[in-house]
C-alpha cells in the first residue's frame, strides 16, 4: 500500500501548515491504521495516557490493600517485607522480557501468544486458558473482597447486593467499547496512586508518634510476641502466594498492547515505570504496614472477616472519617482491578477462539469492536464463582486467592520460558537488530525467573502439610500445577502439536519494529509497499 503525494505532505504538516513533531507524526500513522483496520480485529483505542495509568496503578487492588494484611497475619512483617521483595523482583525480571517481546509483536494475546509461538502450540493452549481462567477467578475475588470491605461499616448489608451492582457496572465498562474501559480504568487508578503516596506520608508520621494510644512506634511491632517472622517458615513460604496475587496483573498490560496506539514506544515506557511501581506502592507499602500495624490486630485476617492495613493507619492516626474514606478508596480500587481482570480475561477468550484453542464464536465484535461474547462468558463465570460466597467471605476469598497467585506464577514461568525461545528464534534469523525494545537482563533474567518461580510453587504450601494436614488449602496450592501439565499434554496428544524450532519460528506475523517504523517517520510518511496490514493489526 503506497502513500500518496497528498498523504506525504499530511503527515509532515499538521493542520495549520506548520511542521508535525515526532509524536503528530506517530499519531497520524495511527489514525491511518485506523482506516485501514479489518473489521474483525480489535481497534487500537488506548490512548498512551491511559495505558501509562493503568501500568501504574491499573492491577493495584485487592492483592494490596487486603492481601498485605493477610500476609502480616500468617507470615509476619518480616516476612511480609521480604517475600514481597523476592517476588517484586521476579516481577520485574518477567516484565523486561515479555516487554521485548510484546514491543516486537503487539498482540492481544501476549505472552499466550508467544508461548504458542515461540514453544509448542499446546504450551501456548494450556497458559491462555490458565490466564483466562485466572482473570475470571480474579473477578470474583475483586467481588467477594468488596463484601469483605463493607463490613467495616455494618454486617447487615446484603453480601450478595454490591457485588451484583459493581459486577454489572464493569461489564458495562467492557462491553460499551474500549475507551469506556479505559477512561474509568485511568481514573480510578489515578485515586488508587494518590491515596497510596498519602497512605505512605501518613505511615511515617503515625509511626513517629502521630497516633492515638500507641505514641512513638518505631520497630516495636516487629519485635512482638513471635515477630518479625510469624509462624516458622510455613508462615514465611505462605506469603509468596500471596504477594504473587498481589503482583498479579502486571504482566497482563502488556494484553493492553493489541489495541494501544503505537505499542513499539509506548509498551517500552511502561516496562520501564515497572521497577519505580514496584519500589514505591508495593516494597515500601509493605515496609510501613509492617512497622505499624500489629501482625495480631484483631479482624486483620480471620475466616469471616478482613481488615484493609491501610484503613488500620488511617484509623491509629486518630480520624474515623479518614479510616472510612481510605476503606471507600480501597474499595474502588477493588473495583479497578476487576474492571481489569475482566477486561485481561475477555481479550484472553477472543485470542483462544482467534488461534483455535475454543469455538470461533468468541471472536465476533461490536460495532466499536468489542468482543462481546468472550466478556459474556467470562462475566458469567466469575458471578458463578461468587456466589460461592455463602461459604464464608473471608474463607472462599482466601481459597480464591491462592488459586489466582499459584496462576501468576505458572504465567511468570512461561514469559520467561517463551523469552528463551524468542531470542533463540531471533538469533538463528539473524534478526536480534531488529527489536526496538532489548532486555538488558538476557539470559540470566529469563533463567532466573523461571527457576525461582518453580523453586516457590513447590515450597509456598508449606502451611497445608504443617502443622497439620489440610486438604482444601493443598488443593488451593497445588491445582493449576496438575491441571496445566494435562492440558499441555491433552492437546499435544490430541492435536500433535510440535515444538518449534528456532529457524522456523514465526518472527514476521504482527512485527511492529523500529525498522519499520522510524525510516518512515523520517520521510513523513508509510508506504511502498511495505506490511501496514501486518504491523498493526491482529
């Protein structure tokens, strides 16, 4: 597809006739893929303003602001500070290498995309619908916890009533169309970065002596009765499941990538931001909640009931209204990451049915090219497990929790597995020069990732064998392991899948590269005859 003379001078001039910056540039690029866009594909609606929000603070949520006080309960603040720590790493390390890849190819699907791609199509079958899962599991979670959030004000409320309410409204946010999603999303996360940075100022004065009856606190807490490590090494294993759902969601941006304008600069700043997200919101929350809030605090986790450490700051700084206005924020931050997780799980379902992992059907759009049937079915799901709640809220959140982290880290390990393979492909294509994003970590990153990862899911747990057996929590554990490996092997079986080798792998299918793009740029225009089909559209 050539340009023409007159598109030439457009994209070198903006309306007035004065010269285009880069960035007018880049955006009239985008606005030509938007014409020339199939109709069946997802629209590239993600302003880079939103994307940036929504790595920030988009997957901040439920795993944050209640998991943490899980964690100080079972596990300690020590442990606590240093589980969160191990995993932010690993966090880290995983997102500089599904960055370089989702920057190369920015599909919908991501990492399950790559797996498939780059290591066996049954290895890619088993994580999409492991991650789909994991994101409808995760709605429910987002669900049950607001049920767990109001109680702060009254037990009377029905359990059932605001979850069915704020489950109607994300679906809505998902199924209007992508801007809807991602609007409400840069918002909320917005509140979301702002209470944490108050959270966090307030944290330092109530432990100088800011508080009401506890006066100057210093490292008290971490000395009291069995801190600064609670429960013996079943406590410590048992916080990696759950600071993994806490992370969990960070590597999902990169789903964000099939319908965010211009990903190959966008998808890179927002790896980038991982490292300072991590330190701030999660490594340092981490930090003062142990310095400040008991591991014992009554109703800080029990099986009816938990209570928001950062709810308990605000309320030992002596402010009633204060406490309910952070339990108000942290619950729109539940209500965020589900808006999240649904919006991850639907464009997951879509990417099954496009590869023909599940019925074609899940690939119909709207009109403003929303999958509708894929956030039909994966909102069905997620309601169907929150009416379990009737279990017990605080049980049934627990139970869903270590399912979603035990997933996180089953997808961590794949990114890492799928990025060895990547650049082995790109190696024996000769086209490692191409990449407009490199993780500067390759290869001790990836391998280090896969086995801490591994070396966590068996030991994390810990606490179901000791100091008694307990069934349901080593089925919470250790489920996906079982279920992932069968569904690996079922569809290589069934489907004879074979492993992809490095010379024949698919390195040209939705290339989005600095090579494609910047020589263009500089003559102000796209063309000759080059893939604008298949640079952007998936």
């Amino acid at each position: 597809m050539a340009a023409t003379d007159a598109e030439k001078g457009t994209y070198n001039t903006n309306a007035d006739g004065s010269p285009a910056s880069q960035d007018n540039i880049h955006e009239h690029v985008d606005n030509l893929h938007e014409h020339v866009v199939n109709e069946d594909r997802l629209r590239r609606s993600l302003s880079a303003r939103q994307v940036q929000m929504i790595a920030i603070g988009g997957t901040i949520g439920t795993g944050l602001f209640l998991g943490t006080g899980k964690a100080l309960a079972t596990g300690g603040p020590g442990s606590l500070l240093i589980c969160y720590a191990i995993v932010g790493g690993i966090v880290f390390l995983t997102m500089l290498s599904l960055g370089e890849m989702a920057a190369f190819v920015p599909v919908a699907g991501s990492f399950c995309t790559f797996a498939g791609r780059y290591v066996d199509d049954a290895f890619g079958f088993a994580l999409t619908w492991n991650y789909w899962f994991n994101d409808a599991v995760s709605t429910a979670a987002d669900l049950v916890a607001l049920q767990l959030l109001v109680q702060y004000w009254t037990d009377d409320f029905p359990w059932y009533a605001l979850g069915i309410i704020v489950w109607v409204l994300i679906v809505l946010a998902n199924i209007i169309n992508v801007k809807a999603y991602g609007e409400l999303e840069y918002w909320l996360s917005l509140l979301k970065v702002v209470t944490i940075i108050a959270f966090i100022i307030l944290s330092i004065a109530v432990n100088a002596g800011g508080n009401i009856g506890y006066g100057y606190i210093g490292g008290k807490f971490w000395t009291k009765g069995d801190a600064p490590f609670v429960h013996g090494i079943g406590g410590f294993a048992s916080v990696f499941v759950t600071a993994s759902f806490a992370y969990g969601g960070t590597e999902s941006i990169a789903i964000t990538a099939g319908e965010t304008r211009n990903p190959a600069r966008v998808i890179p700043r927002v790896v980038r931001n991982v490292f300072w997200r991590i330190l701030l919101f999660y490594i340092l929350s981490a930090l003062m909640i142990g310095l400040n809030v008991p591991y014992d605090y009554p109703g800080l986790n029990t099986k009816s009931s938990h209570t928001s450490p950062f709810t308990i700051a605000f309320q030992m700084a002596g402010s009633t209204a204060a406490g309910s206005y952070v339990n108000a924020v942290v619950l729109t931050s539940v209500i965020s990451a589900g808006n999240h997780a649904l919006y991850a799980g639907t464009r997951l379902l879509y990417t099954l049915g496009a590869n023909g992992h599940a019925p074609k059907a899940f690939t119909k759009l709207t009109r403003y090219q929303v999958p509708w049937l894929a956030v039909a079915v994966t909102s069905v799901v997620s309601i169907v497990l929150f009416s379990l709640s009737f279990a017990g809220s605080g049980q049934l959140w627990t139970w869903l929790q270590n399912i979603v982290g035990v997933s996180n880290q089953l997808s961590w390990i794949c990114i890492g597995i799928a990025s060895l393979r990547f650049r082995a492909g790109l190696k024996a294509q000769g086209k490692e020069h191409l990449l407009p994003f490199r993780n500067w970590t390759y290869p001790w990153g990836p391998y280090l990732c896969v086995f801490l990862n591994v070396f966590i899911v068996l030991v994390q747990g810990w606490s179901s064998f000791s100091p008694k057996f307990s069934a349901i929590d080593f089925v919470s554990y250790y489920l996906e392991i079982p279920v992932f490996l069968l569904m690996v092997v079922g569809w290589k079986l069934v489907k004879r899948t074979k492993f992809r080798k490095a010379s024949e792998m698919d390195l040209e299918t939705d290339v989005y590269t600095k090579d494609d793009i910047e020589p263009e740029v500089e003559k102000g225009w796209v063309g000759k005859g080059k893939r604008i089909g298949t640079w952007f559209c998936f």
